[in-house]
C-alpha cells in the first residue's frame, strides 16, 4: 500500500526507522546519496525484483497547457522492474508536477521534453501507482487518489474514504508547495503568507480525518515553521 507523506510518495513494507535500516542493508537500487534528494527504488538481490520504491514530490507544477498533454495515458498494466544485475544506479528525481483538476491524479515527470512523445506503458507496482515508460525508460510515475494515501510516515493510510474537507486542503496544500505560490510565500508576500496561514489552521482545527490533517501538516509544516514570525 502506497503512502504519501513528508512530500514524498513511499512503497515500501517497513515500519519504523530500524526496520528501514535493515531493509535497506538487505535490498540494493538508486539509494540516496548525501547533500542529494534523489527517487529510490529498491531491489531483491536474490531475484533482482523491485521491491519498493520512494518518489520525491517535484517542486515545479506543469501548466494546465502541458498537464493536458498527459491526459491520454496508456491503460495501467500490473507488473513491476526486474534489474539486468546487482548494481546500485543514480534516479534523478523527476522535476515536473502535473496535476489533474481536484488533484485526482498527480504525475511526475523526469521534464517536459517527456511530452514532446506518448508514452509507451505504464506499469503498475502498488495499488494506484505506475511508472510512466518512454523508449523502454522510466521517465516518471504517476499516483492516482493521492488523498486516499495520505498518511505519517511510517503509518498506514487511513482505510476509510477521505472526506471532502481534506481533499480541498491536500490541494491547497499542493498549491503552497509547488511554483508559482511558493516563491510569492518565500519572498512573505503578504496574499501567499495568508494562505499559508489559512491552510494551517484549517487543518490544524479539523476534527474528522485527522490522520490525513496531520499528514498534510507535516508536508507544509517546514514553509510554517520558516515563517512562524508573520
């Protein structure tokens, strides 16, 4: 099961920091490397079978023009990444957000040159999640329901369907940490700083699905936390 939280989307069956730790001395991929954020994936090293996956949100959303341009996707098809041999790579995380309206699905793209060509596949590796394929490469991933898979790290998403109330705030949450809005809130206009305000104590005092509130304060808390003196 998929979860998204801290800004990143997350398949992966740990759940705890040790548990991590151990997971990662046993599996083998595109580990992170120091002073970088990178995607992850992870692989077996006895079947060479991907077995979990970590994608960073990108910080620039697409334009309604380009997010358009990948409405036509080809149908998901279930399978996963076997690697040619027991290697660890470099995954550039991909720079591009485009976001269907209401944030129903979001994608990541590696840039916008993806959209000059379709895509060949999708594959499916978790419920709701696919690597996007173009000229047998990974180029990006996509996560469908993203409300859904709102959770703290570590923690389970909430089973129960997401109410209406957070689907709003995800969006408006979205909004805050992607171009343009974050550059007027990093340079304190006034408009964007209030928003930002709005949106923490909306969800600050929402009292149903508080699990997905909390997950999305924790994906704005550090805009908050650098301007708690507004």
């Amino acid at each position: 099961m998929p979860r998204f939280s801290d800004n990143s989307v997350d398949i992966a069956r740990f759940t705890g920091v040790e548990e991590r730790e151990r997971f990662l001395m046993a599996t083998f991929g595109s580990q992170e490397q120091l002073w970088e954020t990178l995607d992850v994936l992870w692989f077996d090293p006895n079947s060479r079978r991907l077995t979990g996956a970590e994608f960073q949100m990108p910080g620039e959303s697409a334009s309604a023009e380009d997010t358009a341009r990948v409405t036509s996707l080809p149908a998901v098809r279930q399978g996963g990444l076997r690697a040619d041999e027991v290697r660890d790579f470099r995954l550039e995380m991909c720079e591009v957000l485009c976001r269907t309206p209401g944030d129903t699905v979001l994608t990541g793209l590696r840039d916008r040159d993806v959209l000059n060509e379709p895509l060949e596949a999708r594959i499916g590796i978790a419920p709701d999640v696919a690597l996007l394929v173009q000229h047998g490469t990974v180029v990006g991933w996509s996560l469908t329901d993203p409300a859904r898979y709102l959770a703290q790290a570590f923690a389970a998403p909430d089973p129960n369907p997401p109410f209406p109330a957070t689907r709003r705030l995800l969006t408006e949450c979205l909004n805050l940490i992607t171009e343009p809005l974050i550059d007027d809130v990093m340079d304190g206009e006034p408009a964007a700083l209030a928003r930002l305000r709005a949106a923490d104590q909306a969800l600050r005092t929402q009292h149903e699905d508080r699990s997905r509130a909390d997950a999305l304060l924790a994906l704005i808390a550090n805009l908050v936390e650098d301007h708690r003196n507004w």
